[in-house]
C-alpha cells in the first residue's frame, strides 16, 4: 500500500510541479513568492472547477467538448441580467449562473441518455449551438467593464484569509467533490459505470443516468466558471474562452483520468490542472510567446496520454507476476 | 444500447423498397426540396456563377469527408483535419518566402499533409492510443505549431500560377476544384465499394477483432486511412491557400466540426462500420446549399454555425426517435 501511494499519479505529478516551479526559480526567484503563486492558483481557478467536472465525465466514458461553450454562454447570460438588473444581489446570480450551466449540461446528458448518441458528436455539436446562441443573445456586442455594477466584478476579488473568493471556490469544489466521488453511491456509480458498464448494470446501476448526471454535474460548474471568468475578466463576448475546451481536457489526461473511463481523481485532475496553469504563468515571465501556449498543451496532451497507457500495461504485468508468484 | 430487442420484419424488402427507402434517397429529396426553396427566396439563386460560387462552399471540405467518411466506417476519428489544414499553409506559406515555385509548394503541401497523418496514424496504430484523444492532442499541437510560426502575422505573395488550384476554371463555370471533387468522389467510390481495401474497412468497423482473425491487417488499414485523411487535408489545404492567397493561423477554424457532419450526414455510422460515398457526396451539396442560401438571406456564419451543430445532432437523434417510435407502435 505505502509503495503504490508513493507511486500514485498525484505524487508523481506534485513532484512534477515542484521540479517545474524549481526550475522556473532558478532563474525568476520572484515566480515562487507566495504572492505570485496566490495569483497563479487564481488564475488557473477556472480550469481546476472544469476540469473536475470533465474527470466525472470523462470516468463514465463519455467527453464533455462543450465546456467552454458552456461558460461563454452562462458567462453572457448573468453578464447581460447584471446590465439588466443592477441591482439583483451576487448570490442570486451565482445560484443562477450554476443552474444555467446545469440546465445546458442536462442537454447534454439527456441526448446521451435517452438516444443513446455518442457524447462526442452531441457536445461537438452543442458546442456550436452555444456559441451561436451567445452571438444571438448579445447580436455579436461585448460586455465590456462599465456597463457591469461593482457588485458583480467585486466579488471574485475579494481577499478573505490571504486568498480571493474565486480561488476559495476551487477549493471549495476540490473538497466537495472529495467527498461526493469517494463517500457516495453516486460518486462511486461514476467509477462503476466507466470501468465496467456491464457489471454496472447487473450491479443496478443505471449507467445511462449516471451519464446523464456527470453533464449535469459538469454543466454546472462550467455554469460557475462562467460568471467568475466574466466578473473577474469584466468582459463577456462571442469567443470568450474559445478553444478552453481542450485545455480542460489535458488536464485530465495529465492528471491520470484514464480517458477510456473508471479511472481518475478530483486530486488527480486539480494537479493536471494546476501544471498547466503554472506553465502558461510561467510563459511570458521566461519570455516565451504566449503563442506557444496552444502547441505546449497539445504535446501535453499527446504525452500523458502515451504515458497513462504505458503505465497500464506495466500494471498489467505485475498483476500476472505476483500471479505466478502466488502458484 | 437500451434496446436489445429490436424490430425484425417478416420479411426483406424488394430491392427497388430498398433503394426507394435508403438514406441516400432521402438526402437527395432534402437537396432538391432546399434547392427549389432557396430559388424562391432569392433571385439571385438561379444563376449559373453563383451556383457555381456555392460550390466552393463545400468542394474543400468534402475532399476531406471523404476520407475521413472511411476512416470513422473503420471506428476511429480524425478531429486534426483542420489544424492539419493550418500547417500544411503554413508550410507552404513559409516555403513562398524563400523563392519556392508552385510544383514544389504543391508537394510541400501533400507531403506536410502525409507527414501529419502518418504522425496520427502511429500514435494510434503503434502506440494503441485511441484516437479521439491523440487527434484532440494533435489537433492543438499542429495549429499550435502555425501559431509559433506566425503569431499574429500572415504569409502572402503566392506564385500567380498557384492560384489556379482554388481560383482557376477548367471550363466555362466548371472550377477546377469541382473537377477535383468529381474525381476524388469517383476514386474513393470506388476504393470503398469495389475494392478489398474497401471491404477490409467495413470489416474492422464492424468487428476488429473478427478481422484481425479474418487475415486483414487491421493496423495496417488504419495507418493507410489516416495518411489518406492527412493526404487529403494537404490537397484541401492547397485548394483553400490558394483561393484566399494568404495563410493565417486561424485558416479553417472549426472545419472539423464541418467535416464530420458532413460524413455523419451523409448516413455514416458514427459507431462505425457502414456508410456510402454516395451519401456525403449528397451531404456535401445539402450542407453548400443550405450555407449558401442563408449566406443570399444575410444571415450571419455564426448563426449557420447553429444550423450546422443542430444538423449533426439532428441527423442522428431523428432517426432514433423513429426507431423507437415504430418499435413502440409494433408492440402494441
């Protein structure tokens, strides 16, 4: 047991992060002050709330591509109410913003549950379907700064106990769904139905519904990301986002989700999370073009995917060793 | 997944029935239907040369359906296609400003294009990674790669003879591209329907592992069909710089979604193993056509976007909706 926790994919990876920022230090000392890495978890916020949402997806084997369209439309939608209604209180927004995302991420759900349509070209298509119903919403305007009440762009912001909301949020969400994936039966229905749908359903699992509740669970927070991405942005328009989608999904797969599904922690996808973020930080501090950012996650992407199925047959391996060894 | 139970009729249907009923017929109805409204909603319609226009709507994009078409009938998927697109321009771009002619910038495309396919091909085949996550992978690293290269710059000054690919017309509004559309739309007919290649695709899509024991060399077809759709994405990519006349990172955005619809449209499984070239030749020209009769209303790309993702999902929920709406009323 010691052995496989020193080996685990979160310990591997927290080292990975370490050696990252050692590396960045040794020639920017000021990237590793507490302050700078309070802004670099700030910022990666978002990604770490989606990304949890895409690893609950992703472990039912299914893909969730319209996240980022998801937090662009959730992020127009309070934005546009905020102009509408000054006046409407934060929490109301919030609660409205996660039920928004929810309710889009039920579209989801609900076509790969009931048709049966495979989760890719349900969310490639919702994708652009949200996209376009931003640029009718908003008839192709921005949102900009002025036009938003205080209120609203205040709130991520706010520092309680040396850290902002939005980060407080993350976190908040990291443990919340600790929790949920490891001490409910719907948290443990998700790993049931991707590691063996079959079994799942002998066991009374219904996997078409726990399927349907991994895109509501994700829809919501990427609902959430949406109205922190525009408070703390200040700023809601057509392309917001775009491309994000893809982000998330490294960050799964650097964070060990097995992307055939069953496998993958909430740990697992906040670490995925947190190395990108430190590197697209780090980009413009070492002078590299943010340009490089795209291709970084790509390759990203296309490593931790070879490394994750290498890992599994070395598994695969050690299992039939102590096999022979029990005989 | 949920119905085990399907509905078996008691008997095959005549094969006129079947013809009648296909997938294929259907579309071509579709196609007529939106080209007889499209001619009433504008007058501009019925013009041979903005037909003609129209055509250049999906000509690109069909090029690389129809690989991509036997590449999902095999079970896997290709979304790089359009960042492929990117590189190979950039490639060529690159290659314009040392002093290269038309005959080596063509090269430089299909071989950029063969390059990335291959690249694809190995990490699935090879490496046995699926391939929805290695051409997600990919499809970010190669734009990324135009994206290093040219930031937020644009490569211009194509050779004036390269223009022929995307702007030249081999007879009176005949563009050469539609001439390369026909041609290709014969030969992959005829490599998906006529040849054993093509039945060894719809073989591994139905069932790998019976293939593998049937004596096809199913990592060795895969390989072929993503250097195909590489091969494919640098011929569309030649076309495409060469209509534009310029290359910028963002050239063909969002064109896998495009194409794939397109395939799924045309009656391609998207669990893989059937389909027809037929079929997304006839989604090729419905997708132009509904695209360029909204573009004749002034309605905006991003709009069509919409009609473009409902389509997709469309095509495949309707269907099932039938399905279980016959099953239910056969139980009754």
């Amino acid at each position: 047991m010691s052995k496989q926790a020193l080996m685990s994919r979160e310990l591997l990876l927290t080292g990975a992060i370490i050696l990252l920022l050692g590396i960045i230090a040794s020639r920017f000392p000021a990237f590793i002050a507490p302050g700078n890495l309070v802004n670099v978890f700030n910022d990666t916020a978002p990604l770490i709330l989606l990304a949890i949402g895409q690893m609950i997806v992703i472990l039912t084997r299914c893909i969730d591509l319209s996240v980022a369209a998801n937090l662009a439309l959730t992020g127009m939608v309070v934005a546009m109410l905020n102009v509408a209604m000054p006046g409407l209180p934060v929490p109301v927004i919030i609660a409205l913003a996660i039920t928004f995302g929810a309710v889009l991420g039920m579209f989801n759900g609900v076509l790969v549950w009931k048709l049966a349509i495979p989760p890719i070209v349900v969310t490639l298509g919702t994708m652009t379907i949200f996209r376009g119903i931003i640029f009718l919403l908003s008839e192709g305007r921005w949102i900009n700064a002025h036009q938003l009440s205080d209120a609203f762009k205040a709130f991520p912001r706010t520092v309680l106990l040396g850290l902002p909301v939005m980060s407080w949020i993350a976190l908040g969400a990291v443990v919340l769904f600790v929790v949920v994936m490891n001490r409910t039966s719907l948290g443990r229905a998700f790993y049931a139905a991707g590691g063996n749908p079959h079994a799942a359903t002998y066991a009374g699992i219904n996997v078409g519904r726990t399927q349907f509740w991994a895109f509501t669970i994700s829809g919501a927070l990427s609902g959430l990301a949406g109205y922190l991405w525009v408070s703390r942005f200040a700023v809601a328009f057509v392309d917001l986002a775009r491309g994000f989608e893809l982000t998330v999904v490294a960050a799964c797969v650097i964070g060990g989700v097995a992307i055939m599904g069953g496998s993958g922690t909430v740990l697992g996808a906040m670490l995925g999370a947190l190395f990108l973020g430190i590197i697209s930080n780090a980009l413009p501090v070492v002078s590299i073009s943010p340009f490089w950012q795209l291709a970084i996650s790509g390759s990203a992407i296309i490593i931790a995917v070879a490394l994750n199925a290498s890992a599994n047959r070395k598994k695969g391996r050690i299992i039939l060793k102590r096999a022979e060894q029990a005989t | 997944m949920n119905d085990t139970t399907r509905f078996i009729p008691d008997r095959l249907r005549s094969p006129l029935e079947q013809r009648i009923k296909s997938w294929e017929t259907l579309l071509l109805a579709v196609a007529i239907a939106i080209f007889i409204v499209n001619s009433f909603m504008s007058p501009f319609f019925l013009n041979a040369w903005n037909l003609s226009d129209m055509t250049f709507n999906f000509t690109e994009k069909a090029m690389v359906a129809f690989a991509m078409a036997l590449l999902i009938i095999s079970g896997e998927i290709d979304l790089s296609v359009a960042s492929i697109i990117a590189l190979v321009s950039t490639a060529m771009g690159a290659a314009v400003q040392i002093g290269v002619g038309t005959p080596g910038l063509v090269l430089i495309g299909l071989g950029v294009g063969l390059v990335c396919g291959a690249f694809n091909g190995f990490l699935v085949t090879r490496m046995g990674l699926p391939s929805i996550v290695v051409t997600i992978g990919t499809m970010s690293l190669f734009r990324g790669i135009s994206y290093i290269i040219l930031g937020d710059q644009a490569f211009r000054g194509y050779p004036p003879d390269f223009a022929f690919f995307g702007q030249g017309y081999v007879f009176w509004v005949i563009s050469f591209e539609l001439v390369l559309f026909a041609v290709l739309a014969l030969i992959y007919y005829v490599v998906l329907h006529r040849t054993n290649f093509g039945r060894a695709v719809y073989a591994i899509g139905n069932n790998p592992v019976a293939a593998e024991f049937s004596g096809i060399r199913v990592a060795r077809v895969k390989f072929i069909l993503f250097l195909l759709t590489g091969l494919m994405s640098g011929i569309a990519a030649i076309c495409l710089t060469s209509r534009l006349g310029s290359t910028r990172p963002s050239i063909a955005f969002g064109w896998e979604l495009e194409i794939v619809t397109m395939v799924v449209l045309g009656g391609v499984s998207i669990l893989g193993g059937s389909g027809s070239i037929p079929g997304v030749v006839i989604a090729a020209f419905v997708m132009g056509l509904v695209t360029f009769g909204l573009g004749l209303l002034n309605v905006p790309g991003i709009v069509m976007s919409i009609v473009i993702g409902a389509l997709l999902i469309g095509v495949i929920a309707l269907p099932r909706l039938w399905e279980r709406w016959r099953l239910q009323a056969a139980k009754r």
